[in-house]
C-alpha cells in the first residue's frame, strides 16, 4: 500500500503524518508511508485544505488531522 | 428604547465581559487577607479574571465559529466567489474570509485552487487579506472589551482594508507577479463529502480541544504581560510612549505588532491593560491588527507562491491600512468609548 501525507510543513500536518506511522504499525499493514511538502506535488491531487491523506493515490481525507485509529480505519477498508 | 440599552449593557459587560467574575475573585482575593488595590493584589485579580474569561470565552467562540466555519470549505468558497464580478467579487471575497477555516500552510493551495479557477488576483488577495485580519472571534472579543461600536468599526474597517487592497492590486496588473507554478497549476474538482450535523459537532468540539492546547500557553503568557502592565508600569510612561502625547504611536505600535506571529486571544489581554493606563485606542488596535495580520511564518510561506514585488506590495497595503485605521480609532475615539 502507498501512503501519501501532503501538506505545507505546518504542525497540523506533521502530526497527521506521525499518526499515519502510528496507525501503519498497529495494524501491521506493510505500506510506503511519505510525507510530501512539494507544492507543485501537492497541488497535483487538487486539495485546497492542507494536511490530506492519499492512499493508493485516492485522496481520502483532507483539512483534517485524524487520531491513529481512524487512519485505521481507513487503511483496513482500503485494504479490504 | 432606554430598556434595550440596559438588557444590551447587562448582555455586553456582564455576560461577554463577565464582570461579576472579576468582582467575585476581588472579594475572594480581599477576603485572603490581599488587597486589591495593591500592586501584587492587583496583578493578581486582572490575571485570575482574564485567565478565565479569555479560556471561557475561546471555548464557546471557537465551537460556534467552526461550526458555522465547518458549511466554508475552501473549495466550496472558490465555487461561490466564481459567480461574482467586480468589486462585488472582492467584497463577497473579504466576507468569505471571515468564515473559511484557513491556516497559513494552507495559502498555497488556496491561491493555487482560486488562480486556476478563473478568480482575478485582486479578489484572491481581498481574501488573503481579510482572513487573518477580521474573524468573527475577533469581534466578539472587540465587543466583550472595548464594547459594540469599536467591535463593529474594527470590523467594517478591516473589511474596507481587504477590499481596497484587493482592488488595487488587481489595477496594477500584477499577475506576472505570481510564480509560474501556480499560474500553471491545475486544479481538479475532487468531491466533497457530505457532512451531517454530528460531523459538525464533531468538528467544532476538536477545534476547540485543539485550539485552547495550542494557544493556552500563549494566553498565559499574555496575560501575564497584560498583568504586569496592568500594575507595575507607571502610567505616565505609558501615556507618554503609547497616549495622546506621541503622535507616532500608531506607526511604532503596527511595526512592533507586524513580525509578531500571534492570535487576537494573546494579544487582547496585552490590548486591554496599555487601554486602561491611558494608551490610545487607535494605538491599541493597530498592535493588535498588525500581530493577527501579518507575521514572518505567513510571509515566508506567501513568498513560495508570489514574487518578492507583489509580496512587498501586499505587506505595504496591510501596514499602511494599519496604520489608517489606528488613526481613523484616535479620532474618533471619543465618540466610541
């Protein structure tokens, strides 16, 4: 599974992206988490609202820094 | 008539200013054996008092404020500002500014999300503008202090600001201004999802749990300040640097407020002790506008999306309407307060 953060740097995303890594080692999901900072990379997804998660390059949430059993969640429906 | 005055004054000081919280920690204060009256008494009670009104009322404000805020996604903003023209464009843009969630690291796709939509430069930046500089925080906490009118000026002032400057920038032509990137940026539609009402809920309440732990630290310490000013500087000095006597008052207080990076809940405590030692009121709120507005974090990420002439321009549009703005509030502070 490909796990992409996306943000500007700011607190808000890097705390998304330590709650990925958090949410990726509970459920034990082998994933490539990355944390992207790249504008122009960014803006290839069209978010607005910073920080988003993109899994398998699906932007799943954005605007919104989740608590590591949502980003859980998330990964297992994607996973099936 | 004279009723609703009464009702609104009751309304004003007692509920938004919680008065009866500052004369309860005084009693509670005196009945310890401390003198109110007294320097250490004093500090004391305007640090307890503010404290506590200021959490209570960044509780109940930011709850409401992101629940309203939570029906503005930015994306849905770009799509209403599309439908408008003109000036009427860069005002429904300065009011929308005031409802869409926005943090600094998000400038960059906005500006992205709002160039590649269509949306002229100068109605972008009459947003960028009044974002920062005029929330609804901002004017409950304007009325709960310095009462309704300067709560309403301050806001409508601040709206004129966003505007004008939006409106200039687009007379000048700027948009070669802009880096290529973005001009070139595309932006997709991606769909939103339906929110329903206990999403909402949900949202507001951790805005509120995420906020108050972020900005608790800085409300200290600005009440702390606030509370040293309050009854340990001499208010001569006060008034001879920041009063009637220094007719750059307004200029030192929006260049000392400017690089500052800090939210209107810090600096209302600092704003409401230099008032009451006889600071001037234009004087006051310009530090206070200058702080919210402009930082160097907001600046340093606006650079990444425009060049350094048009970021210059911008800085220059905000300082100067600062600065109007403090002066316009010594004029007319009379009549205000």
């Amino acid at each position: 599974m490909k796990i992409k953060i996306l943000g500007g740097g700011c607190a808000s995303c890097k705390k998304l992206y330590e709650n990925t890594k958090k949410a990726v080692a509970e459920t034990g999901i082998t994933a490539d988490t990355e944390y992207i900072t790249d504008m122009e990379k960014v803006m290839a997804y069209g978010v607005m609202s910073m920080p988003a998660l993109v899994v398998n390059e699906q932007v799943a949430t954005m605007g919104k820094v989740l608590k590591p059993a949502e980003i859980a969640k998330i990964l297992k429906k994607v996973n099936g | 008539m004279e009723t609703l005055k009464t009702i609104w004054d009751f309304f004003q000081n007692e509920i938004l200013g919680m008065a009866w919280l500052n004369r309860l920690i005084g009693s509670l204060l005196n009945a310890l054996g401390l003198d109110t009256n007294e320097k250490i008494g004093g500090s004391l009670q305007f640090f307890i008092y503010d404290m506590i009104k200021i959490m209570v009322l960044l509780g109940i404000l930011i709850f409401i404020i992101s629940y309203i805020q939570s029906y503005f996604p930015p994306e849905r903003t770009k799509k209403i500002l599309g439908r408008f023209h003109g000036i009427g464009a860069n005002i429904i843009a300065a009011l929308l500014g005031t409802v869409t969630p926005f943090c600094s690291c998000s400038s960059i796709p906005l500006f992205i999300g709002f160039t590649s939509a269509g949306l002229p430069l100068g109605v972008t930046f009459s947003f960028l503008i009044s974002s920062p500089m005029v929330d609804l925080g901002s004017l409950v906490f304007l009325m709960s202090i310095f009462g309704w009118k300067v709560a309403v000026v301050y806001v409508l002032l601040g709206l004129v600001i966003a505007v004008a400057g939006g409106t200039l920038i687009e007379k000048m032509h700027l948009e070669n201004q802009v880096e290529e990137y973005i001009r070139k940026g595309k932006q997709l539609d991606i769909p939103q999802e339906e929110l329903h009402f206990k999403d909402r809920i949900k949202y507001a309440f951790e805005q509120v749990c995420g906020t108050a732990k972020k900005v608790f630290p800085y409300v200290l310490l600005g009440v702390g300040i606030g509370a040293v000013i309050h009854n340990w500087i001499p208010e001569d000095f006060i008034i001879k640097a920041l009063g009637g006597n220094n007719p750059f008052g307004v200029i030192l207080a929006t260049i000392a407020g400017v690089p500052m990076y800090s939210d209107i809940f810090v600096t209302i405590p600092i704003a409401e002790a230099l008032l009451s030692k006889g600071a001037l009121l234009g004087v006051v709120l310009s530090f206070m506008m200058g702080v919210t507005t402009l930082s160097l974090p907001s600046l340093i990420m606006l650079r990444k999306a425009v060049k350094p002439k048009l970021l210059a321009i911008f800085t220059a549009i905000c300082v100067i309407g600062i600065i109007i703005t403090g002066y316009f509030f010594n004029l007319i502070q009379s009549i205000l307060i």
